[in-house]
C-alpha cells in the first residue's frame, strides 16, 4: 500500500481573517469619507459678482464732431473664488479694454460711499473725457499716488482719470488707470470702473432712453436696464 501523505500548509486562522476584513472596511471608509469631503470643499466654492449703480451717459451736444459716451459701475467678487471682469457690452456691442478706467485699490474703492457712489458725470472735457463732481473742475493734484497726477489738465493722452465722487467729503478721490486686459478681483474686493462707450454706440437722441449694459466675469453676471442720461 502507498503510504498516506498529510498536507502541512496551514490555513489563515478564523481571527486572523477576521482582522484583515476589518482593516480592510476601515480603510475603504475612510477614503470614502475623504473623497465625498473632497468633493463638498470643491463643489462650495462658487463665483459671484455684483454690480452696483451702472450708467450711462451720452453728449447731447457734439465735441469735436462727437456725441461722446460714458458709462461707470461698482463691481465685487461676492464669491469665494477669485475671478476676473472680462467684458462690458452696451447693446451687444463689447467696450474694449483701454477704454475701461478702474481704481482697484481696496482702501479708495471702500472709501466713504465711493462703492455706493451715484457716479455722476456733470459734463466732458474738449476730449470727451469726464470731468465729474469735484471741485476744481474734478482733478485732484494732492493726497493720491504719484501715478494719479499724470492726469492734471492739459496732459495728453489721458491714462489716468481723477474723480472724487463726493466733492472733498469723506470718500477718497477715484484715481482710474486705464486698463489693457481684464480687472482680477480677489475674493471680497472691489473696482470702481468708468468706461468710454465705443462712438457710434449711442446717440444724442438716445439721452432718456433705456439700454442694455452688461458687466461679465466669464460666465458670472447678466446685462441690465438703465436709462442713459446726458452730462
């Protein structure tokens, strides 16, 4: 008779199974937990902005031959991501960059009720540019950065616009630099933007009338009705 072999490899003990599994469970739990985690913190962040106190004005008398434009809007990132204004269209049609003026600067921007501000234009220089509601014709030579004196009468061309919305009250003087690509906001900040509406655009005849302006970052904002006054 052959002789009867006996199988010497042991088999994993009851417990010792036991243990794995329960590793195992708590392992795939917690990458669960992390990863649902993970999706919740990205998922909450979102991009909001608002638009304060847009408007719009149009010469009803021509300078130079031209009826020229002007439109101003306080903007927030009122989300939790940063992101950039894009785009301001009046009636479909985009303003370009370098006809965007904004003063970022967090202090002026918040400064008094510069945010809230009713940004009125009382009348345009002999180049169309806005003198606004300050005293000596709108232009501050003292208490702003260097870079804002640039903009003192006479100097051409005009990259910078200095306005103080309230007159020597308590809000800061707005120095406006022009820009050259989109405005980046960081969560909670602010821009005060003034902007030359492209010739053409609107009309003398189109004072009193209501029109469509739209302030973007990306997808972010939607266009709104304001009816456009005169200086």
């Amino acid at each position: 008779m052959f002789p009867i072999r006996t199988n010497n490899r042991k088999a994993i003990s009851a417990v010792l199974t036991t243990i794995i599994i329960l590793v195992a469970s708590i392992v795939l739990g917690t990458g669960v937990v992390v990863y649902s985690t993970s999706l919740f913190q990205t998922g909450g962040q979102q991009q909001s902005v608002q638009v304060q106190g847009v408007k719009g004005w149009v010469n009803s008398t021509a300078q130079n031959g031209v009826y020229y434009a002007w439109g101003a809007a306080a903007v927030r990132n009122s989300g939790d991501k940063i992101l950039s204004v894009d785009s301001i269209q009046m009636r479909g049609a985009t303003i370009p960059y370098t006809n965007w003026y904004a003063d970022a600067n967090t202090t002026r921007v918040n400064s008094g009720s510069n945010f809230q501000a009713q940004f009125n234009i009382t009348k345009t220089d002999q180049n169309g540019n806005p003198i606004g509601t300050a005293a000596a014709g709108g232009f501050i030579t003292s208490g702003l950065p260097a870079s804002c004196v640039q903009s003192t009468r006479g100097v051409l061309p005009f990259t910078t616009l200095i306005i103080d919305e309230d007159t020597g009250g308590t809000s800061l003087p707005l120095c406006l630099v022009q820009q050259t690509g989109p405005i980046s906001l960081n969560p909670g900040d602010a821009a005060i933007v003034y902007y030359k509406v492209p010739v053409g655009v609107l009309k003398s005849l189109d004072s009193g009338t209501v029109t469509s302006i739209g302030i973007f970052a990306g997808k972010i904002g939607a266009p709104q009705s304001i009816r456009v006054s005169n200086p």
